[in-house]
C-alpha cells in the first residue's frame, strides 16, 4: 500500500469509494469500487473524476480545459 493510502472519492451519499485499473490488451481500464485492496494512490495525470448524477457512482473523464487556457497564451502574445 503507497505511504499515503489509496485514492479516495466520497460522493454525496458519503459512500468511499477507492480508484483500480486493470490492464486490457494496449488499454487501461480505471474503475471505482467500495475495496481499498489494490487501489491506486492518485489520479492518472489528464484525466478528472465526476459523479454520475442519477447513480451517485463517481467515473473518470478527460479534464475539459479552463476558458481561460486558451485566452492566456493569447494574451502573452499581443504584449510582445
């Protein structure tokens, strides 16, 4: 088990629920369960966790950029 302990989500019904992956071919497959056996200790880098609003079961995702990411590098840009 890592030194900090498994990644964690609590979703609002305050139910824990602990991130796994599992290895399909060229494909990683991340899923949560209610086991901390196995977890992994963080995220994967690029991707966010949501919570499925009729289920309550949290899901990973791609992170959706920030409005202002493509407003920034703009901006640096014109001050040149």
């Amino acid at each position: 088990m890592p030194l900090f302990g498994p990644y964690v989500y609590v979703n609002k019904k305050k139910e824990k629920f602990y991130l796994h992956a599992e290895s399909r071919g060229k494909r990683v497959l991340y899923y949560f369960t209610k086991e901390p056996a196995g977890a992994l200790s963080n995220l994967p880098p690029g991707l966010e966790v949501f919570e499925n609003p009729k289920s309550n079961i949290p899901m990973l995702r791609k992170k959706k950029p920030s409005i202002f990411s493509g407003i920034l590098p703009n901006l640096k840009k014109e001050k040149e």
